[in-house]
C-alpha cells in the first residue's frame, strides 16, 4: 500500500478550505467594524467636544515636548469654543454664565484638570461684551477671546494669544474685569512657581481689537486683588540675588481706570518679606 496517498484528505483541498475560512472570518469582522468606525466618525463629528480634547491634549504635548505650535491647530480648537459661546449668547434671553461655565468645565482632556479651565464672563461696558479665558492645561498655550453684539448677533470680535500679540505671556491666565463702565480688563499671567513670579497687563476692547493699555514686568512674589478702589498689586520690588527666596523690598501699588486711562495711582514700600512656600 502507498501510504502516501492512504492519509486522510488531500493537502492542497485542506489549505483551500483554510483559506476560504480566513476569508469567510475576515469578512464578518469586516461587518462588524466598519458600522463601529463609521458609528465612531459620525459620533465624532456629532460631539465636537471629542475633537476639542484632542486637540487640546495635543496642544499641551506639543508645548510640554518644545515641539512648533501650530496656529492652526490652536485656532480649530478656540473656533469649537467659539461656537460654544455663540449657541449660550444667542438667546434672546440674558445668558446663564453659571450654568454656560460649568458646561465649559465638562470639556478638560486632562483628568485631574491640572491649569486647564475654560471660562465664559462679561465685560463692562453699555453694550452687552464677553470674553472667554482659555487654558489647555499642563504647560499648553492660553488666550483671550472677546465676543460683541454690533452686527445683531455674537461674533468673535477680537483675539489675544501668542499669534497675534508676539509678546503676549500665556501662561495660566485670568481675566478680571476692572469697570462696569468699561471694557477693560487685567490679565494675570504665571504665577504657578514656588515664588508666585507673574506678569500683569491691562487692555481695553475697542471694538474691533483689545488695546494694550499697559503691561508689568515678571514680577516676583506677586499677589493682586482688585476692588471699588482699583487693581492692587503687591511685588517684590528688590531681590537678594544670592537668595531669591528673600526679598529685601516688597512694594504695593494701586492702579485706577480714570478718564478712561489707566493710571498707577500710588506706591506703598513694606518692607522686607521672607516668602513663604507655595
């Protein structure tokens, strides 16, 4: 007997079986994952929150690994927030900022959200003007977008970020509102190290831009607070170089929007202070 041809099926029928099986097999997962991708694409371009993470996330990598920043990028991510903004300030009705800014706080890519926060506020002024504060988180770019009513519906009015104003700190920012006559606003920038080092900066809307009204230096063991009185700034005026941790001069001073300028009304000398850790 030839045992050759005594086994059990021939080997070529079997291989073809095999094959056609494969086939069968990857077409079925084929079935199966192409409705997901496209459920998943649809869903993606449904939820523009899921395309803003990402872009967030990638906004903040790009920064944190010293890679080139990307306009582009930065602008479709601000243009989702801006279309955010626009559905919360197009209602007839006095919009809901409470209620608009914890929605905001539902959008961070980055859990825990550490600098990372996106908020919706008013401006002063007779005519109706909001500005959104935007930090991606983790070292990422921040901006202002300023948003007005002249044209009968919302619109994006003016930009402040890195594109636009070349030596613009964004870094961390707030935003606070210095008069209920007036668009103009402070911008603290920094402050996340152990010695509080920000800068400061007002600005008045114009209309059609944000206007530079005046800008500090990087000032050490900074602290602020503003009142009915104006924009307080405390600073460590005078360094000791060989321990930055001590300064020999703290300086308080006490700027004021009056006739529509911005004006450093007084300086107050404290003293030496030791910092203390953040």
């Amino acid at each position: 007997m030839n045992f050759i041809f005594s086994r059990s099926g021939n080997p070529c029928l079997r291989q073809k079986q095999h094959a056609r099986q494969c086939i069968a097999v990857v077409n079925i997962v084929l079935l199966v994952l192409i409705p997901l991708a496209i459920g998943l694409r649809a869903q993606i371009k449904n939820d523009p929150s899921i395309e803003f993470k990402r872009l967030a996330a990638q906004l903040s990598t790009a920064r944190l690994g010293g890679e080139a920043e990307s306009e582009a990028s930065q602008e479709k991510a601000l243009g989702i927030l801006d279309g955010f903004a626009f559905s919360v300030l197009g209602s007839s009705a006095p919009p809901d900022l409470d209620a608009a800014n914890r929605r905001l706080g539902e959008l961070v890519s980055h859990v825990p959200p550490v600098g990372e926060n996106y908020r919706l506020l008013r401006l002063g002024g007779s005519q109706a003007t909001y500005a959104m504060v935007v930090n991606f988180g983790l070292g990422g770019p921040a901006a202002v977008r300023i948003y007005s009513n002249a044209t009968g519906r919302y619109a994006l009015a003016a930009r402040i970020d890195r594109f636009v104003e070349k030596d613009f700190f964004d870094s961390d920012i707030e935003l606070i509102p210095m008069s209920a006559a007036e668009p103009v606003f402070v911008i603290v920038a920094g402050r996340t190290d152990d010695l509080a080092t920000g800068m400061f900066s007002a600005w008045r809307f114009e209309g059609r831009r944000a206007a530079p009204l005046w800008s500090s230096d990087l000032l050490q063991q900074s602290s602020y607070g503003a009142d009915g009185d104006g924009f307080h700034l405390t600073y460590c005026s005078q360094t000791d170089e060989d321990h930055p941790a001590q300064c020999l001069k703290m300086t308080r001073d006490l700027y004021r929007l009056e006739a529509s300028e911005w004006k450093r009304i007084g300086t107050e000398d404290l003293g030496a202070v030791k910092a203390t850790p953040k």
